[in-house]
C-alpha cells in the first residue's frame, strides 16, 4: 500500500519522540507495506530511574504518538497495538497503516522536531486562561492536568525539587547512571545529554565532569566542599522558581499494566508538543514522580543509610504540594514557561541505525 520510502520518511519524523536521558529505547522494523513493528525495551537494567521500565514505556507511548502524527502527512491512519505474550522488558507494538481518504495532517506536526527539553531558566509570565485551556485539554480525557502556578507553589516545589536532588547526587547508584549519560564538551549528542543542554555554566560543567569521573571525588567534593549546592542552585532550585507554572499530569485511572504507562506517554507527547505549538518551553522533572514510585511500593532506591527514608519523606511532601494521599496516581511532572530556545540539544540515533531485519 505505502512505499517503503513513505515509512521511513514517517520513522525519521517518529524517532525525534522525547526519550529518558534520550536513550531511544525503540528499534523499527518494516514487516510489510502497511505494518511497521516497534521492538521497545527498557533500561531498568542499569538506570536507577527507570523504575520496573515504567519511564520507558512511556517513551515508547510518546514514540507511537508521534509516528501517529507523522503518517498523517502521508493521509496515513496509524493504528498500535502491543503484541500479546511479549514480556514488559521487550514489549512490540505493531503499527497498521491504512489510507484514510480525507485525512488533514495533525495541527501538531509542525511541533514534532523544534520540541526540544529547555533545562535553563525560563520566563515567569503567567499562563493565560486560553493557554490553560489548551493544555488541560492535549493529554485527552484519561488524565488530569494540575498546574502550580503562585510564586508560593513554585517554591514550594524547588523545596521538593532541592531535596530530590539532594538523594539523586549523593546516591551511589544515581552516580553511576549520571556518569554514562552526559557527552560532556558537546553541543548536541546524537545518544546522550550534551553537556549544553545541562543547564550548568560552563565553569561548573567543568567542575561537574572532573568530579564526576570517580565516586571517591563525588563523596569528597560533597563531604567537604559543599559539592551538592552549585549543581542543585543551577539544576533545580533557580529553574524551579523561574518558570511559569509546574504541570502534574495524573491519570484517572491507576495504572497497573503496560498499556497505562504507554497511554501515559502518548499524553506527556500531547502536552509538551501542546506546550510547543503555544510558543512555551517545558522540562521533565521526574526524580520526584519516580522516588515517588519506589517509596509507596516499599522499593529499596539505595543501598546507602537514609536515603530510603528520605525519598518516603519526599514523596509525603510531594503530596501535600499537590493536596492528595498517598493512592493517587502521578504519571509526569514538568515545568513549563518561555524565553529563549536552548543553544544545545540532543539529536536522535540515524535513522539506519535504528532498524532492524534490513539487509
Ligand atoms: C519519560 C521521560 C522522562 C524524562 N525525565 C526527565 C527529567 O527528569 N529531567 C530532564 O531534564 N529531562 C527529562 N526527560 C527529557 C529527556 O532527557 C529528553 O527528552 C531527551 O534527552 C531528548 O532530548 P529532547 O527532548 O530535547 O529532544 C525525560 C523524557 C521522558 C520521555
């Protein structure tokens, strides 16, 4: 039905979707001309943050959002389903395309390659009741949109975010993830952060990468020399406040099986290309969503004394911030405003690269 190069022009739009750390936990195969096969996986194997490949499967969840929006630049209707007996860990989502005569393409794929992660200070003016509306309305009818909008909520939430911090950078098994995920020196990266894209000045990049390269430093350094407060100023307390709102988006159901966290994903593509196409910025912040997860599953995040109990203490926290207990679900916190794009970004994995059963 579709040509080959029809697909591959819709993957190469797709595979700009937003990933963790931009893994880019996909591979695509062309099964036929009107089936497209997504292979996911997850990282939970070494990524702290990739709680049961909850993160990831959201991935793959804003992955087959934007493929859906990108077919339909072809008049292409993509349909998804996961294939039955995959285990989480390598689920596949079979893709069926079919011509749909009459089919506009998406008011959102103008957005899908300039949505970009802003990790620097934005601007502080307020939403307006439409741009409101519009984002209550992207994730669609499965999820709730909370916004923390007052100067008193915004630091409220850098109080949350200064404490998450602090466990992520004085954590031993963080440390070994932050360590792989960071091209330092670079502008772009095609499978990491760039170091651009951090949100650290240049002096403190520098600090952060010789500090980084052994744990011995990183205990020293935060020993003794106050080592958690430059990068914690910069990353998180200062953005936090200079935004203009925090966004909470929770499902109305809880979730419980891969499908919710997929669906999750197609709702956090929605609003950040929603976010977008209003001309505004938006950051994932999810340390406090993903300690959130492991302290009420009762789940070890570290191995070192006191961490444990002071992710529960956050996760408390969190929920008096957002005025709910302990049941309700959270599926993605981020925080959104305007300004200026980001000079650095990550780039994507070639599209060749990313296929396989090509011969
Ligand atoms: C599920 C998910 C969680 C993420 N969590 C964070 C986060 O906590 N902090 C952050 O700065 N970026 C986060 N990101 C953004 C990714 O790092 C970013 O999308 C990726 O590096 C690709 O960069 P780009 O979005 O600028 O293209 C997250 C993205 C996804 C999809």
């Amino acid at each position: 039905m579709a040509e080959r190069e029809t697909l591959l022009s819709i993957l190469d739009l797709a595979r700009w979707a937003p990933s963790g750390d931009n893994t880019q936990p996909w591979r695509f195969e062309i099964v036929s001309d009107d089936h497209i096969a997504i292979h996911g996986f997850d990282t939970r194997d070494w990524c702290l943050y990739d709680f049961d490949g909850r993160p990831s499967h959201m991935a793959h969840g804003a992955l087959l959002e934007t493929l859906r929006i990108a077919a339909t630049v072809f008049g292409l209707d993509a349909r998804w389903t996961i294939r039955p007996g995959c285990p989480d860990t390598a689920p596949i989502y079979d893709v069926r395309l079919r011509e749909e005569p009459g089919l506009v393409p998406d008011p959102l794929l103008p957005q899908i390659k300039t949505r970009v992660v802003q990790r620097r200070p934005m601007s502080t003016t307020p939403l307006t009741d439409a741009q409101r509306a519009r984002l209550t309305a992207a994730p669609g009818p499965d999820f709730q949109v909370q916004f923390f909008e007052s100067a008193a909520e915004r630091l409220a939430v850098a109080k949350l975010l200064w404490g998450n911090a602090h466990v992520r950078l004085t954590c031993p098994e963080a440390y070994a993830v932050h360590k792989e995920i960071i091209e330092w020196g670079a502008r772009f990266s095609k499978d990491r952060i760039p170091e651009q894209a951090v949100g650290v000045d240049p002096v403190t990049a520098r600090l952060m990468r010789w500090v980084m390269q052994s744990w011995g430093r990183v205990e020293f350094f935060n020993r003794y020399l106050f080592g958690t407060i430059a990068p914690r100023i910069q990353l998180d307390f200062l953005p936090a406040l200079a935004c203009a709102a925090h966004v909470l988006l929770r499902p109305l159901k809880s979730p419980r099986l891969l499908d919710d966290h997929v669906a999750a994903g197609v709702a956090l593509q929605r609003l950040w290309l929603t976010v977008t196409s209003l001309g505004l910025h938006l950051q994932p912040e999810m340390t406090p969503v993903i300690f959130r997860w492991y302290a009420r599953s009762g789940r070890s995040v570290s191995r070192r004394a006191g961490i444990n109990e002071a992710v529960v203490q956050l996760a408390g926290q969190f929920e008096e911030i957002a005025e709910v207990d302990d049941t309700v679900p959270f599926a993605f916190f981020c925080r959104i405003g305007g300004g200026a794009a980001p000079t650095g970004r990550s780039l994507r994995k070639e599209l060749i690269d990313l296929m396989v059963g090509v011969s």
